[in-house]
C-alpha cells in the first residue's frame, strides 16, 4: 500500500522530512548509495545519518516504497540506531493506516516510552536542522582568530545543535570537512563544579588519547580527554574533570541530545575517524553554546590589534625592560601558584638570558574566547636569535580597562 501523507499540519515528521530535501550531506565528503541488505556493516563516519537523511528526503518526495526500502536496508546494518529503527516503524505502520507524527505508535505504549520519544524526536531535530542550515563555504567560528600552520585540525562544537565541526587547517586557511551529531550534559552547558552534569564552555585541547582497550564498553570506540578546567576555568573557580570526547556502548548507536555527565558523545564510527585525524596536544576544542561563523578572510585583520600587543611584549622582553615588561601581566596573575610579584622573579632570569639578541614568536595561535569578558588563548614558539629550538609557550590574556593583560603564562 502506498504511503499516505496527511497535510503537513498534521504530520510534524513530514514537515522535518521536508526541512531536508535539499539539505542532504552530512559530512564533506561523497557518500555511495545505501548497500544491499546482505552486506557487510559499514562503520564509516556520518554514513547512518546521511543514510537517514536519505529516507526523509523520499518521505518528502512522497516516494514510500523507496524510503521503507531503505530504511530496512538501514535498520538491518545498524540495528542499534534507535532513531532509524522509529522512522523505519513509522514508515511499516504507514503502509495500513495514516502516521501523525514521529512515533506514531499506540496510546498505551506511547505513554509507557513517553521520555524516550521525546528523545528521540528532539534527536531528529537536531540532526535535520544542522543539516538544513550547515555554514556557508568560508565561514569559520569566530573563536578561531588564527591558527599556526603546524596545528592540522581544529574542532568547533555549537551545543544549540548538538553539532561537532571538523576543520582541516590547509594552506588556504581552516576549512570546514565533515561535522557530526553529538551529545552534551543532562543538565546543558555552562560546567561550574564537579557533578552537576553540564558540559562546560571554553577553548580546550586534546589533551591524551585513551586506548579503547582500557576502557568500559560504555565509552564505546575510544576516548579524547580535554583539558577541563583550563586556566581561565581555574580563575573562575570552576571544578570538576574528566571531560572526555567518548563513544557510545555496542547496544547504542547514539545518545540523546542532553544525555552525558558534561562530556561530548558521538557514534563511534565517528569517533574513530575523529581519533585518526586529530593530534594530542595541539587539536584546540572550541565549545560554544552557539557558533558564531564569521568570513575566514575577516580573520587576519581583526587578530591585528592583538598581535601588535603581543609583539610589543615581546619587544619589552628584547629592551630588558623589566618594569615595562611587567606592565603587560595582571594584577591577578597566578602561574603554577606564583602570583605576579613571584613571577616576576622568573621574567628576570628570562631577560638576562635574553639580553643583546632578538626574540622571534613563530607558529602563533589566537583563540578568542568572549562571554563576560573577552579572553585570548594564544600559544606561539619563543625562539631568540642564535639558538636552534626555543619553548612552545601558552598564554591566556583577558581585556582588563581597555587593555590586554596576561593572567597566566606556561610552557609546554
């Protein structure tokens, strides 16, 4: 029996469908047509989804017979996708009698699975409404002022659309390649202390890469610890830890939207082509409540300001000036428990050996970071004339009166 939509009012999913029928790719890359029932599992990244997507589009079309088609084929393939398996039951009931909604399933059972379904339905929307409103071509997080040319990848997540972004950093510039469904805190964003399940906010990095072997099967494909809390975190008195980029249990495909204790949570086949792309270390992990997307090429002339600062800094540091030089640190500043009378005491060694030759920050990295402050996360090599190899510093400012000033300074 053919499928029989009811008018669009009435039918909330179809509407969804819909949202979809231009809007299909989920990743940056081709994907082939869905395999036959008989194949092999495929675990590459953001096919399910984008195998999904595929069936709403037909939906859309008015196309049933394709779409159960292919749902079956996607069920079958990945039998621990829940969304698809709902979609997939939806399209079977609509074969006998009309489907009002995503979920269209008995009174009694519907209010046995109430909390599911709503799950579920909030996890469709969130998938199709990134893929109906994906960044135009050029566009980059703001937070991402500039990046070095040895820093490979970037990751940007908005957690308005449970959405994970993928940045190749090419000669070009960052350049957006694939992005994927994932899931935050129970209780949202914003992480304050330690078990108040909320994902917290910032610019992060990858900090260690967590052998799946070592894990619970809870944490699925593997692990990508970040550096919660970071320094700007520390100053605000924020607690908690162990935030964690992780996968999904094998009897889980994917979790709802609002689902984690505060860490980010993906489909492990995504997972894994994330683990093989990124670089412990050096991978900055943006978590914004909403990306803001701004012209890459905008980028350079907005970080000039911030790169004369720091240049004169630097410059202070090649005078020996240390009176001057310290006028560049906060009153707050706390490095490794040394306030800024203490390490000032570190800045003087610094200059003796510094004294007579020219200081070159190579390999600069400006992640701007802008809530109730503005905040800049900058790591760049400190390397003075004469000597081969110099210290990869990090250094976090923050707008005070108008002007930069340093809070914390380390190296790596």
């Amino acid at each position: 029996m053919a499928f029989r939509m009811r008018p669009l009012g009435a039918a909330p999913w179809v509407v969804l469908s819909l949202l979809f029928a231009v809007h299909m790719p989920v990743a940056a890359k081709s994907r082939n047509s869905p395999a036959k029932a008989a194949a092999p599992q495929v675990a590459e990244d953001g096919l399910a989804e984008t195998r999904l997507m595929e069936v709403y589009d037909l939906m859309a079309k008015g196309r049933s017979r394709e779409a159960l088609e292919r749902a079956g084929h996607l069920v079958q393939e990945y039998p621990n996708f829940q969304l698809a398996q709902l979609v997939y039951g939806d399209l079977l009931a609509a074969r006998i009698r009309p489907v009002n909604t995503l979920g269209d399933i008995p009174a009694a059972q519907a209010q046995a699975s109430a909390g599911a379904l709503i799950e579920l339905r909030d996890e469709s929307r969130k998938r199709v409404t990134a893929g109906r409103e994906r960044p135009r071509a050029g566009m980059i997080p703001s937070q991402f002022l500039q990046i070095s040319q040895k820093t490979r990848y970037a990751i940007a997540v908005d957690a308005s659309r449970s959405r994970l972004y993928l940045f190749e950093n090419r000669p070009t510039g960052l350049t957006l390649v694939a992005d994927y469904y994932t899931s935050v805190g129970k209780a949202g964003v914003s992480k304050n202390f330690q078990g108040d399940q909320r994902t917290p906010l910032g610019v992060y990095y990858i900090t260690s890469n967590l052998d799946p072997k070592s894990l619970k099967d809870f944490y699925g494909s593997g692990a990508l610890p970040i550096n919660y809390p970071n320094m700007l975190d520390a100053k605000r008195g924020k607690t908690g830890g162990g935030i964690w980029l992780h996968g999904t249990p094998s009897n889980q495909f994917s979790r709802p939207p609002l689902a984690t204790d505060g860490c980010l949570v993906m489909a492990n086949p995504d997972l894994r082509h994330l683990i093989k792309t990124v670089e412990v270390g050096s991978t900055p992990v943006v978590i914004a409540p909403q990306l803001q997307w701004v012209d890459a090429r905008s980028t350079k002339q907005e970080s000039q300001p911030f790169d004369d600062t720091l240049q004169a800094w630097a410059h202070a540091k090649m005078d020996g000036n240390l009176d001057r030089l310290m006028s560049f640190y906060a009153t707050d500043f706390n490095a490794y428990g040394k306030t800024r009378d203490q390490w000032a005491g570190n800045l003087k060694t610094e200059l003796t050996k510094v004294q007579g030759h020219t200081i070159e920050l190579k390999d600069k990295s400006f992640l701007r970071w802008t809530d109730s402050a503005e905040t800049m996360v900058v790591t760049f090599g400190e390397v003075v004339t004469g000597k081969r190899t110099g210290w990869t510093k990090r250094q976090y400012w923050n707008r005070q009166g108008g002007q930069w000033k340093i809070f914390f300074e380390g190296t790596i």
